[in-house]
C-alpha cells in the first residue's frame, strides 16, 4: 500500500490504462494480427486449400504481377473505387448532416421521422437490401429516379446555370445518384444526433439570454462542440462507402476468393488499402490540424 | 428649447407590431413547410421498400396478375408467410440469431466500453501502437482475414497452448468451434468481435469528450479503477451506450458474410443467412420464379427487418429522448 502511494497516481494509472485493454491486446493479437500476417504471406504464394489449413508454394511476386499486368480490368476498377469515393464521401456528409439538425429539432411526427430514417441502418447494412434488390420490381425505384431526372432535365438546368463544368457535374451526378446516397446516410444520422444531444442545454440557454440568433448559435455551439462527432463520422463515412458490398475492388477480390486464390485477392485488398489507409489518415490528420486545435 | 416627441398612436404601434409578428409567423410557417417537404420527399424514397414489402407479402395470388391493383391488395393471405416459413423455419432460426448474434453483441458492447474507457482516460507505454491497430481494425475489411480465421477456427489454438500440450502428453486434441456460438462469443469476449474497431472509436470520442473533474475528485477520495468506471463513467454514458448498442445488435443480426462462414450446418444457421440463400432454396421446394417467389423473399425480409424496427422505437423512446448527463453543470 506504502509502496503504491510512493509511485504516484501516475503510475497506478498507467497500470490501470493497461488492465483495461490487457484482454484486448490477447484478442488483437489471437483474432486480428496472426490473421493479418497470414493474408500477408498469401500474397507471396500460390494457394491450394486443403482440409483444415491451406497448401502454400512460393512463387515470389508473381501475384503482384497478375494483377497489376495480367488483370486488364483491376487499374480501372481502383480508379473507379477510389473516384466514386471522392465524390460521395462529401455528398453522405452534408447530407446526413442536415438532416440530422433537422430530426434533432423540435417539430410534431418527429418520433415517426426518427424512425423512417432509421430504416436505412436496417435495410441497407444487411442482406435484405441485395434480397430485394434482387427481385425484378424493386429495380423501378432506379428507372424511377431516372424516370425524374429526366423529365426536370437536372443536366440541362444546372448547366444553364453557366457553373464551370467541373461543378456542375458533381451537382448532377450528386442528383441522379441521391438515391444511393440517402440509403447510406442511416448511420451517420444517428451518431450526429447522438452528438447533438450530448450538448449540454445549458448553452443553448445561455445564448438565449444573451440574444444569439440562430445561425451565431450553430456556428459557436453545435458546430465547435460537435467537431468531436464529426471526426468519428468522417472515419465511420469513408470506411463504410470502402467496404461497401457493391464496390467494384471488393466484388473483384471476392470472386478470386471463391475462386480460390486467396493469394491475388490478398493483393487487391492491401493495395487498394493501403492507398486508402493513406487517404484516411491524411484526411484525420488535416482534421486534427484544422479544427482539433481551436475546439478539441 | 424643448423639442417634442411625437410618439405614434398606439392603434399604429399595435398595427406594426401584428405586421412584424404576421412576417415572422410566415417566415416560421415556411421554414416548417420546407422541413417538412425535405423530411417526406426523401422519406419516400427510404420507405418504398418497406410499403412494397408488406403490399407483395400479404396477397395472394389473384391480387398479383390483377392490373388493377398496385399498393393495395383485395384480399389477403398468409400463403407468403407459410412459403417463407417452408424454406426459412423462422423460430430454430431466430433462435440461432439471438443465442449467436445477439448475445455476442451485448458483449461486444461491454468489452469494447472497457477497452475504449482504458485508451480514452490513461496514459501508457504503447499506446501509440494500439491506436494505430485500432485504425487498421476500423479500416481493413474482414474479407482479407477470413480465410486465416476460418482455419483458426476450425482448429483452434489458442496461442499455441494445445499445440504444446499435444507434443508434450502424445495427445490429439483438436477443437474445432465453427457450427458452434464460441465462433461469434470468443472474438466479441475479446472486443475483437465484428465492427468492434468502429465501436471501440465511437466510445473513445465520447469518453474523450466527458470532462475529467469527477473522476480526479474520485481519485483522489480513493476510487479505484472498477468504481470509477461503474460509478461515473457508465452512468453518464447512456447517450452513446443507446447509440452503441442499436448500432451493434443491428449489424450483428444483419451480418451475413461472417454467419454463412462460420456455420455451414441448416440447424445452426442465423436467420440472415437463410434469407440470402433464400433464392435457391425456393427453387429447391418447387417455386422457382415470379409471384409466389418474390412474395416469398418480401414476407421473409419483412419478418427479418421488423424486430430491429421494434427495437429501434422502444430504445430511442427510452434512451434518447431523456438525455441528461449526470452530474455535470456547464
């Protein structure tokens, strides 16, 4: 007991920070590394899966090889992921974004909008959306959407607009893709709500009695004290748009993997990965850099 | 020299005073009217699927081939329900999902609170180097470490122990606990388990974000670690604990991909995995395509999506809407 006292509260909170993730560390290390390390040694091998453990043979870079020379179609699919990620990352934000201001104000039926909003999380993150998908009528919601872009003519009114060309095709790609991208707001809904109600009310209050209007009391209370949501939006957007079942990368690494040659979808998956482990980083760091100091 | 005041009558005063309130009153009537045109214009494209899946799962089918019907069927039956129910065998299956799935994410939501409370609040060596494992946990799909796990299930040895002990007794153990609930609970009991990297992060902003004062007053009484954590931080998380523990169970009762790898046997398969092989298994009972098919899936995934539904309205009514944090004045 002397001696505790004698190492100080640091010490012991050191040793307590360690109790808390020891478990994990075991996990981390059981179900997530030797995995990992596994997948790694598969990109160097020809694979042959046996009964219970899967037959390696060297071979070197040649999987590299076939996939980044061989495959005709593998460069294009990244170019596509990675440019379809571009343009939707910021779509799902903003638009998650108002709509969640929106549901966290006060207005009648709001349980009701909660809830039919919620049904993205359940549908689209499962198995009943590619079931209904499936089935030949639901796929009159696409020719449906398409149906009204066509008779507004979004392509035309936008560019009558004179915007350079640049913008005005993300406007209209933004447009005629707002389908898929309300089904994949569900989730980010819910965190920014979650954020928005852990705003202490007190504020809000006191900027009543000091007269605010409501755009001062967005822009020097929700935002400042939501950046903190928005950091874990940002990850928990790019990743789930990445690993999404209908990117084109993952479809293709999936079918070498019923192929069975785990060692090239190995090599599809780390290097499209890795250049978007870069992006994310990249976008967390000038994050952290923008806002992480004023209000972090 | 005194100069007067005309002050305007009163009648004018009340007029003007009615004319700004009738303008802020239009103002707040079209904001409201905005709101709402925004709420149900995308609302409708989120609710189709749903009215569709009630509509083709309660007719039969007369009420399919008749052109004069769209949304609403004339008469109704339960002929989709008992097709579904044929290939499905909902009650074994749901069962499975809630012993399997459902359970594995209650504890995912309790190992991961620990987890994130130790990475959030402490300083410790390496630190550094388990966040960098958490980001590669949030980002790497499960898809490029499926294939090793699988064959660590299928044998399972855990850091080598019951290898060492074969070599050393002669004997031959060998665990294999796929087909069985360890499959899902081992990894979860680790906080390991599915998504547990996006979990772990959505905890960590949020202990993050709790201010540190309690805690260090409890310190300083003499608090040790496990009081700490029930006492302060638990109670005044129910925010994110709601947030955290719909996101967990709906991603674990929708998860398919890891479901279909780890059981291979009909009796201990979840329900999601039944109802994407639902296609052929149709086939197999004799209805291969067209009404009675679609109708089918419509009814099974209606029976799949609505227990989360309920879910979602009585959690968000208990949790969400009485959020107080405790003990903490601004």
């Amino acid at each position: 007991m002397k001696k505790k006292k004698m190492r100080g509260i640091e010490a012991i909170k050191e040793q307590y920070g360690w109790k808390c993730v020891s478990f994990w560390v075991v996990g981390l290390i059981v179900f997530f590394i030797y995995p990992l390390i596994q997948s790694i040694i598969y990109m160097f091998n020809e694979t042959s899966p046996q009964v219970g453990y899967v037959a390696l043979k060297f071979v070197k870079f040649n999987n590299f090889n076939d996939v980044f020379r061989v495959d005709p179609d593998f460069t294009n699919r990244l170019m596509a992921s990675i440019l379809n990620f571009l343009y939707t990352f910021p779509a799902v934000l903003i638009l998650s974004f108002v709509l969640a201001i929106i549901l966290n104000s006060k207005f009648k039926g709001r349980l009701f909008f909660r809830a039919l909003y919620f049904l993205p999380v359940i549908i689209a993150s499962g198995v009943v959306y590619s079931v209904l998908l499936g089935s030949q009528n639901l796929d009159t919601i696409q020719t449906d959407s398409s149906i009204r872009s066509d008779i507004f003519k979004t392509g035309e009114v936008i560019a009558s607009l004179g915007l350079p060309e640049v913008i005005s095709k993300y406007i209209e790609s933004i447009l005629s893709t707002i389908m898929d991208i309300t089904w994949k707001c569900g989730i980010q809904i819910i965190l920014f709500i979650s954020g928005m109600q852990s705003i202490p009310p007190a504020l809000y209050e006191a900027a009543k009695v000091e007269g605010t209007t409501k755009w001062e009391e967005f822009w020097l209370i929700t935002f400042p004290m939501m950046v903190r949501t928005l950091l874990l939006v940002v990850v928990f957007t790019m990743v789930d748009i990445i690993t999404s079942v209908d990117d084109k990368v993952m479809k293709q690494a999936y079918k070498f993997m019923e192929l069975q040659s785990y060692g090239q979808s190995s090599v599809m998956l780390w290097s499209y990965f890795l250049i978007i482990g870069a992006m994310v980083s990249l976008i967390s760091w000038l994050f952290y850099r923008i806002f992480a100091k004023k209000w972090m | 020299m005194k100069r007067k005041i005309s002050f305007p009558d009163k009648d004018v005063i009340i007029s003007r005073l009615k004319k700004i309130n009738y303008k802020r009153k239009g103002v707040a009537f079209l904001a409201a009217l905005l709101k709402y045109v925004v709420l149900a214009s995308i609302g409708y494209l989120v609710l189709y699927p749903l009215v569709y899946m009630v509509s083709f799962s309660i007719r039969p089918y007369s009420d399919y081939i008749d052109p004069a019907i769209y949304w609403i069927p004339k008469h109704l039956s339960n002929i989709q329900f008992s097709n579904a129910q044929k290939v499905i065998d909902f009650i074994p299956s749901i069962k499975n999902s809630l012993i399997f799935e459902v359970l594995s994410a209650f504890i995912e939501v309790i190992t991961c609170s620990i987890v994130a409370y130790g990475m959030a609040r402490f300083k410790f060596r390496g630190k550094g180097i388990l966040t960098v494992l958490l980001f590669a946990m949030i980002i790497l799909p499960e898809q490029m470490i499926i294939i090793p796990k699988m064959i660590n299930y299928s044998n399972l040895d855990f850091l080598g122990i019951i290898r060492l002990t074969n070599k050393i007794f002669g004997t031959n153990i060998k665990i294999s606990i796929l087909n069985t609930g360890f499959a899902f609970w081992l990894p979860s009991l680790f906080g390991v388990g599915l998504k547990a990297g996006i979990i772990i992060f959505i905890y960590m902003q949020f202990y993050k974000g709790l201010p540190k004062e309690l805690e260090e007053a409890a310190w300083i009484d003499g608090a040790n670690l496990t009081q700490t954590y029930l006492r302060i931080s638990l109670p005044s998380s129910s925010v994110v604990l709601a947030t955290v523990i719909i996101l967990s169970v709906i991603w674990h009762w929708n998860d398919y991909y890891l479901a279909v790898m780890y059981t291979s046997k009909a009796e201990s398969m979840p329900i999601a995995v039944k109802i994407a092989q639902m296609q052929t298994s149709l086939q197999t009972i004799g209805i291969w395509n067209g009404p009675y098919h679609v109708g089918a899936r419509c009814a099974a995934c209606l029976a799949f999506v609505a227990p989360m539904l309920v879910m979602y309205i009585i959690l968000q009514r208990k949790f969400v809407q009485s959020i107080d944090r405790v003990g903490i004045t601004g």
